[in-house]
C-alpha cells in the first residue's frame, strides 16, 4: 500500500493536480513516518509542489528536510541550488548567496546544478560589487563547464570585469 501511495502522488503531479499530489504525499509521510527509504524524495516532491505553486518558504523547508535525510551527492546538490533559488525569488540575496556556495562546494565538480549554482553566484557577486568573487565563479565556470557558449559569456566577462579593474 505504500508503494501505491507513493505511486498515486506521483500521477496525480504528472496530471497537472499538485494540491491533490502534496495531499497524496503528506498521507504517505504521516501513514509511514520511517519514510521507508523515500523521505528525501517525499520531502523533495513537496519541495518541488510548493516552488511551483509559489510557496518558497515551505519549499525551503521540504528541500532542507530532504537535505537532512542525506541523499545522493547529485540530488543532494540541487537540493542546496534549490534553496538558493528559493531565496532569491524572495528577495532573500545574502540567503541565496550562502546556498549556491554550498552547492558549489559541494559534488563533482561538473554537476549541473553546481554549475547552475556558481553562474548566479557569479551574477549576484556582480550586484554586491564583490569583482574578485565573481571572477572566481566565472574561471570556475570556464574550467568546468561543456558548454561551449557558457565559457564564452564566461571568459568574455572576466576579460570585461578584468579591463574595469585596470
């Protein structure tokens, strides 16, 4: 019965129906407090649900639920990236910044999402007027990102940030 709990949460998302999915979910989370094995994915769904319905802080808090219950380096990356970008939509820069860190020292080191984390810190060094850090970010971006147009932006903004600095 878990497994078809778990399964119908996961059909009613695919049908567009989140509130009748978050509901699913936080049955199966209250029917089986162990999580039998699935907590973060529980808490991460949840997660998901509430970003995408707008709700950023109770996003903050599955995602960090999902964080504590020790996933997988690469879930465990978005994770951080997610909360960052929680953050940020909230208007929450210092928070945001303190989260995409934390993915971006955290997994390999040509996880996307780390990459995701490390392009906004890039960005929002700029906004705060931190140039060595976004030119940090920016060289870490060309080293490990296989984006070819990505280490361009990249490498043509150090050259940028570099030729302001002179």
């Amino acid at each position: 019965s878990a497994a078809s709990l778990y399964n119908l949460a996961l059909c009613r998302r695919m049908l567009g129906e989140p509130t009748a999915a978050r509901e699913t979910l936080e049955r199966y989370r209250a029917d089986y407090p162990s999580g039998l094995g699935r907590t973060a994915d529980i808490a991460y769904q949840l997660g998901d649900i509430y970003e995408e319905t707008g709700s950023q802080m109770e996003a903050i808090a599955e995602f960090e639920r999902a964080l504590a219950a020790k996933p997988d380096d690469a879930l465990a990356s978005e994770l951080k990236y997610r909360i960052g970008a929680c953050r940020e939509q909230l208007g929450e820069k210092n928070e945001a910044i303190l989260a995409y860190e934390k993915a971006m020292n955290g997994g390999p080191k040509t996880d996307p999402f780390r990459l995701l984390a490390v392009a906004r810190c890039a960005a929002l060094y700029e906004e705060k007027e931190s140039w060595k850090k976004a030119v940090g970010a920016y060289r870490d971006l060309i080293k490990n990102s296989q984006d070819d147009e990505l280490v361009m932006a990249a490498n043509e903004r150090v050259a940028q940030l570099e030729a302001a600095a002179r």
